[in-house]
C-alpha cells in the first residue's frame, strides 16, 4: 500500500522560505521518477520540479528555477523541496507524487505567501 504524505505548510511573507518534505512508504521508491505539483485556487495543477526515475537528474518549472531546490533522502524515503524567495504567486496546495509506475499522490500542504 504505497502512501506519500507532504508536510511544511504554512503562511509564510513573501521573500521568505519554506521546506516542504515528502515522506513515502509502501515500496522502495529508488528507481521511479517522482516529485512535485502545485494548484493555486481556481487554476489547474501544474509542475514544480521533479527527479527523473534514473535519480540523476532534475526538472524545475520556469516559474521556480533559481528558486527552488528539489532532494531526496533514500535512507529517509523522503523528497524534500527547498523554497527560497517565495512570491505571492507561489501560493498553492503543493502534491508530491511519484510513478510507480501509475502515479500516486499525497493528500497535499497549503503554502500560502502574503504580500
């Protein structure tokens, strides 16, 4: 039974920071692609960042490159993202997910950022 719960949230004021943690179970996740979504209110849900299955590589979306750092814990079984210089417009419910190979999410973490 593979479960993946976030963690992190909260309201935070623009320019700050925030570290949001994945924490998976259910399976060995070493060798499959998993990452980050978001869905700010009234929009659909869109990409954040991600490791490719292989591990060795990441993917951020052009809206939080240089801003945004995407880790994993193997040992931990946990994916972190690192958020610095939050903006107004980072605010959303923020999913992990993994493919495995279908893809499984978590239930999600509010990140709100006031201006």
């Amino acid at each position: 039974h593979v479960q993946l719960v976030e963690s992190g949230g909260q309201l935070v004021q623009a320019g700050g920071s925030l570290r949001l943690t994945c924490a998976f179970s259910g399976r060995t996740f070493s060798k499959y692609a998993l990452g980050w979504f978001r869905q700010a209110p009234g929009k659909e849900r869109e990409f954040v960042a991600s490791f490719s299955w292989t591990g060795d590589r990441t993917y951020y979306s052009d809206a939080v490159q240089g801003r945004f750092t995407i880790s994993r814990d193997h040992i931990q079984n946990t994916v972190d993202l690192q958020m610095n210089n939050l903006k107004p417009e980072d605010t959303a419910v923020y999913y992990c997910y993994v493919e495995a190979p279908r893809v499984y999410w978590g239930q999600g973490t509010q990140v709100t950022v006031s201006s």
